[in-house]
C-alpha cells in the first residue's frame, strides 16, 4: 500500500480539505498545535453516539482512540452523549468554544449531525465522519469500513448457512434507518439475497428496520415477524445485538440453532453464539486499526501536515475513495477498511487482535468447554 501511485491518490483524495493550509488566525500554530479557545488549547474533539447500538461504544473506540493520541502527545477530548442528541449538540459546542482544530463524531442521526459539521465549518475547524458518514453533512473526511462490502459478506454468509434448504423464507431485520452504514449494508446483502429472491429459490419474508438499532426493539418486531409467518427458516439480522434478539425468540419457539441468523460486529456476544450454534456468522470490523487510522489523520490535520499512506498507517486492503453522499450528492474522501467473514471456524482471528480477550469469551463452564473443544484461546 505504501508505493508512490498510492501517495499521489491519498494526496488527491484528501487534499481537497486544504489540509496543508489548517493554520487558523487567532493563533493558531501548524507546529505547535495550540489556537484560542476558553482553555487556550488546541486539541481534538471526539464524540461518540451512545452505549446500546454497539458495546464498541463504550469498550472499544475511547480505548483505541486515547492510545493513539497519547502516543502522538496531542491533546483529545473524547466524550459520548450516551444517545441523546441534545447532549451530543452541547458537547460540540463546548468543544467548538474551548478551541478544538478537529472535530471527530460518530452521529446519532443525520440531522443533528449536519447541524454540528455546520458549526464546526463556521468556526473552520477541521472535520471527520468516524465510521458512519453523515448524510447531508459536508464533513471534510469520512473514515470508516466498507459498509456494502460487509453487507455482501452476510449474505453470502447466510447462503452459505442455508445451504441445500428447499426454497428458504427469510426475514430481514434491518439496522436503523438513520444509520447511512444500515444503508449500505443492506445494499450488500440485497444484492446477494434479491436474486435469490427473483429465481424463487427462497421466499422473501417480513423485512424490517430497527430504530436506533435498538435490541429491545429488535425482539418485539421480530417476534412480530415470526407470528405473521411461523415458516421462517433464516434471518438476516445486520448487527450482533439484532441478532441476539431474534436468538432470544427463537429459542422461546425451540428454533434456534435450526434457523440461520447473521450478525455483524463481532461482539462477544456474538462470538458466543457461533460457538453455541445459535448465530451462524458474524462480520469483523477491526476497531482497532479504524480507531487508529482515524486518529492520524486527526494528528495529521492538528499538526497541519499533509496526510500520507506512511502517516496514516493504513491497514493492507484499505481502499482510497469517493463516498458519495445520496442526499447531498457530494463526494467525501474515504478511507475504506475491509471487513472480514467470522464463522466459528476462524473465531480465532478476532482473538489474535485482542479485540476480544479469550478471558472474556471463555468465560463460565460452558464456554470454556466450548473454547476448548474448538482450539481457542
């Protein structure tokens, strides 16, 4: 990834944020890194949307993010606004005055997202989309995974799950429908199930979102769903914790581990269900190198400095890119990470990066039993 046509293309895609020219007026220092602001300090802002669509979150992503600041001596402020969009707008804000030169978020909805890039632009302070693009909002830069890619690989997961099953009717419990990276993953999966669809080798069966990707939510519709059809024999859940629900109902009908779901994320959770048999894949999503590659561009643009593939480190099959913006039918440069299929098979991959500890997932009797019965540790 690091040869001179990849520099040229990262130089092009991303220079479009003028970031060599990040010195702001008020003193502002492309070296030094400090500007006005109510604590005379310039620093990154980092907020983070809530604690219940993903426990990454919470666990994960301040984790990742601190270190690779800390590493880089740059001053962060990472904050979550545990799912309430006044609050998210309050921390922007506070963060905007106290003088930060690069504003992370991860949107709650596309609405009080755009709102908060708005502001941040006013003040001419450099922005980031960490992993979910903000419809409509004009950030600078979009950092994330490739979203139809991962929608692709639980598809295709869950054919290859159903197998030889005559004539499948499947569900599908989408993501929220303010979530763009829902968007593009049930594109991907579409992709692979629609042809399925139209040859009538499966049935198409109850297909719908779930707000703010909520688990509780996910278990009332999906019960709903297997009233209005009883023959369900696969589910595409878009995440983890859809899936857990769904396993969750399944099992009051005696039909989990006879009924295929997807997940994505994997979480602990889900990585139990493999191990259990309940869920049948799950998509990785390595947080770890995301976190770090969204945090050098964040030091790139606080030092004004121009991003390069040796600056930003990027992990093998990252892609460089345009991501178009369906609303506002801008173009973001993206920085595109590759997503991974775990089944059981492969749960040790997820292991090797530390991004569950065996400790956590082989916890209990039985999951230590299982661990072991499966080679993992």
């Amino acid at each position: 990834m690091r040869n001179g046509l990849l520099a040229l293309a990262l130089v092009g895609l991303l220079a479009t944020g003028s970031i060599t020219g990040c010195t702001k007026t008020g003193g502002a220092s492309s070296a030094g890194g400090s500007r006005g602001g109510r604590n005379g300090t310039a620093k990154v802002g980092v907020i983070l949307p809530d604690t219940t669509s993903s426990p990454r979150w919470e666990i994960y992503d301040p984790k990742y993010l601190q270190r690779a600041f800390d590493e880089a001596n740059v001053p962060v402020d990472i904050q979550n606004a545990n799912g309430d969009r006044t609050r998210f707008a309050e921390i922007a804000d506070n963060m905007i005055a106290d003088g930060v030169q690069v504003l992370m978020i991860v949107n709650l909805d596309p609405r009080s997202g755009a709102a908060v890039l708005s502001k941040a632009r006013e003040a001419k302070v450099k922005t980031i989309d960490y992993d979910r693009l903000t419809l409509g909002g004009g950030a600078d830069y979009h950092v994330g995974f490739d979203n139809f890619r991962a929608g692709v690989l639980q598809g295709e997961g869950l054919v290859a799950c159903l197998g030889a099953t005559d004539k499948p009717v499947v569900a599908e419990l989408n993501g929220s429908p303010t979530d763009n990276n829902a968007t593009l993953l049930k594109k991907g999966y579409d992709s692979v199930l629609q042809p399925k669809y139209d040859s009538a080798e499966y049935v198409k069966g109850p297909d719908q979102d779930v707000p703010d990707w909520l688990s509780v939510e996910a278990g009332l519709i999906f019960e709903q769903m297997l009233d209005q059809q009883p023959k369900i024999r696969g589910v595409l859940a878009a995440n983890d914790g859809l899936a857990s629900a769904v396993i969750g109902v399944l099992k009051k009908h005696n039909l989990n581990g006879k009924v295929p779901v997807t997940g994505q994320d994997a979480t602990v959770e889900g990585l139990r269900n493999l191990l259990t048999g309940d869920q049948c894949m799950t998509v990785y999503r390595a947080v770890r190198p995301e976190a770090r590659t969204a945090a050098n561009l964040a030091i790139d643009l606080y030092h004004g400095r121009q991003p390069s593939p040796e600056s930003l480190d990027l992990p093998a099959g990252t892609n460089l890119g345009r991501l178009k913006d369906p609303e506002s039918g801008a173009y973001v440069p993206f920085v595109g990470l590759t997503p991974e299929l775990i089944t059981k098979a492969n749960i040790q991959s997820v292991l090797n990066d530390s991004f569950v500890l065996p400790a956590d997932l082989c916890a209990g009797e039985r999951f230590t039993r299982l661990c072991r019965e499966n080679g993992l540790g």
